[in-house]
C-alpha cells in the first residue's frame, strides 16, 4: 500500500519545510531498561509536533484544481496547525474543526498560521463528522489527520530519520492515537533497521488499537476519557490499522497519572516540556523498563500544551512520583491543635504548601474538626515517614 519509495518521496518534499528533529539521550529511563535509551523531540518540531510532515505532504500533492478548493481538517490542535501551516506555505486556504474543548493556545497557534477554526462536538471523531460534511458542501479536500496514503508517508520520515540516527536501535516505542505515527514509523524503520521492535502505545481512557486488533478491524471506543487529548481518538484509522495488524505490533496502555509522571521527568530530567500525548511512550518505558530492550527510542510526539493544564498535570506528576502528599487529618476541636500538626510535620522536613481547616462540616463530631494539609516531600517513604510519626503522636490520618 505504501511503498519505501513514497516515503522517500516524502523525504524530499519535505526538505527544507520540516527540521530533522534530534534525539537526546535519557538517563532517567536508560537507569531503569539498562541500556541506551534516546528521546526523538518531535516537540521541537515546527508547529510542535509531528503533524506538518504528513500535513504538508498531503497538501503538496493536490492537483491545482484540488488547490483551489481549499482543505478541511479536524484535529484536537496538533494537526490543525501542521495543516494550516502547510496549506499557508503552499498557498492554499484552510478550515478546521476543533472540538470544543479545545486549548486556547492551540486555537490560537493555528488562526495564526492563516486557518479559519470551527468549533464542533467534544471529540476529535465528532470534529472529523464535522469536517466531512463540510468537505461534501463545499468540496474542500479532507485532509484527514491520520488515514491516509500520503499523511502515512509523511509521517514515516520520522522512522527514516531513527534508523539513520540510531541504526542499532532494538525498539521504538511510539505515542499512538488513530495510528498514523505509529504506522508510518514502522514503515520507515524497518527498510535501514530491521532489528527494531516498533511498540504502541494508548492512553487507557482511549486505547481502540487493543480491542481492534483482537476484533480483526477497527472498532470504537464507546467512552474516551484522559488528559492526553491528542491521541483520544475513538477508532483506527483503516490504512493504519491494516499496517499495524500485518506488522504484529504490540500494544501497551498507560493511564493518566503514569502519563502526568512522564510529562514531569521529560521537563525536569530531560528539559523537554511535553504535552500529555506525546509523553505516552515515555510513561510505558517509565513504568514497564522490562518490556523495552535497549538500545530504545522513544518518540515525544509534540509540545502543544496550554499553560493552565501544565499546572495540573505537574501537580499530579509530582503526587505520582511521591513529591507532594495531601494528609487528611482529624483533630481535636481545641485550641493548638492544628499547630502542633503542623508542628511535626515541619519537624519531619515536609514543606507545607497549603491548609484547609474544618469545624463545621456536620460528619464531624462535636469535639472534633479535619485538617487538610498539602505537603512537599522527598518521596513516598518520606510522606510515609510523615505519616507514621503524625500517627504516633496521636492525630487521626487518613486513612482513619
């Protein structure tokens, strides 16, 4: 269906527009697999993230009768603006449905680039119906954001430039949502490296490939729930699927505090801030090392990520790494109470962040009130260490 050539092809549209984006070593996963292991920043990628490659190689092979009617897309945020960028340099107008919950730097990065945004539904799937319609009303070209020949072979220059870096690669682990990536990278690895073990990975709250794979065809996922909207996408792409399922590619699955735990070691240990979807195959090497053998590279997809949504998703990479603890209390309702709570805590070194204090609720007893209390600590032994001393010194800690 796809050929080495077409990627090839791919390659040479693409010099010039897209940057060969670098690999970095990762001694935080390296530790744990026990071998080299490199991170592909497709982060650094213009627009931030690996969608213009398979974008612009769509929209640079359209006839100029196709040109002149203009592209439709639907996209989360990632391949919006990989369109809208791709459709500005080649001339050509762009529209794109986004979900309503869309981030507004995403909405805003791709009006940027030249595309007028819709909005419509809460999902990229719901978005896509949108986009089709609109494709048929005005005979716009869909350029869908993952099951196609051409945006297949976009994205396969990825895998091209991982075998040429690393040409003793023994696995990659890749982000996947309706399977493009995925199935373009291994495409393009195996040709110079046919050693490497190409992994999927999912988000739990939208993992389609498992249950399609099993099922023999794509199926849909009824319910889609994660903070890693990019590769919330309720059902394979066929192109995809069929590349995927005749390879024999393993699936993992990692859930969303595994997923906010990547993105904060990509950003402290790695200095590479990572949206939630780009830091799927982070997390599964992360939590699974055993799974991966070295030399790995993993894919950090892209870098698309609203600000206010970073401040959440460190919070809960932290509790998930064991760096910030919340110690629900209950207290005597008597005057110095709270302090010497806090006393000990401060005392066993945690670093008190906030404190909510309770006398009213009516689950209380009369004589008693609850503290709770957000901590910074050194890790999980350390709350534990909080923990047991607080209980030693008579205070009621969850769990009661």
């Amino acid at each position: 269906m796809i050929d080495h050539q077409q990627i090839l092809d791919a390659a040479d549209r693409l010099a010039g527009i897209v940057h060969r984006t670098p690999t970095v070593p990762a001694r935080w996963l390296s530790e744990l697999v026990g071998g080299p292991v490199y991170l592909k920043c497709e982060n650094l990628q213009r627009t931030g993230s690996f969608k213009l490659r398979g974008a612009y190689n769509r929209i640079s092979q359209l006839t100029p009768q196709e040109r002149a009617r203009g592209v439709v897309a639907a996209s989360a945020g990632n391949h919006a603006q990989g369109v809208a960028l791709a459709a500005k340099l080649l001339g050509v107008d762009a529209t794109v449905f986004m979900p309503e919950g869309a981030t507004l730097p995403k909405i805003e990065a791709t009006i940027s680039y030249g595309a007028r945004v819709e909005f419509a539904g809460s999902t990229i799937d719901e978005s896509l119906e949108s986009a089709m319609d609109f494709s048929q009303r005005t005979g716009a070209v869909l350029i869908h954001p993952f099951d196609h020949a051409d945006v297949v072979a976009g994205q396969a220059t990825v895998g091209l430039e991982i075998a040429e870096q690393h040409p003793e690669v023994r696995t990659v682990a890749v982000c996947t949502g309706g399977g493009g990536l995925l199935a373009g990278i291994e495409l393009g690895v195996h040709k110079h490296a046919p050693q490497a073990r190409v992994v999927g990975v999912q988000a739990a709250g939208a993992a389609s490939y498992p249950a399609s794979l099993k099922a023999g065809r794509p199926v849909a996922v009824e319910h889609m729930a994660t903070l890693a909207d990019g590769i919330a996408v309720a059902k394979p792409g066929q192109i995809d699927f069929d590349i995927i399922a005749a390879a024999g590619i393993d699936f993992l699955t990692v859930d969303d505090e595994q997923i906010a735990r990547a993105v904060l070691m990509c950003l402290e240990r790695s200095k590479q801030l990572v949206e939630p979807a780009g830091a799927a195959a982070a997390a599964a090497v992360l939590n699974h090392p055993e799974l991966f053998e070295p030399p790995v590279v993993v894919t950090l997809s892209g870098g698309n990520v609203d600000p206010l949504l970073l401040l959440r998703i460190l919070r809960r990479g932290l509790v998930a790494a064991g760096r910030y603890v919340v110690i629900s209390a209950l207290i005597p309702d008597r005057p110095g109470q709270l302090e010497q709570l806090l006393a000990q805590i401060a005392e066993h070194r945690g670093n008190v962040v906030t404190v909510s204090h309770n006398r009213t609720d009516p689950l209380l007893a009369v004589d008693e009130c609850a503290a709770i209390v957000e901590v910074e600590v050194r890790g999980h032994e350390h709350a534990e260490e909080i923990r047991q001393a607080l209980h030693e010194q008579g205070f009621r800690v969850d769990p009661f």
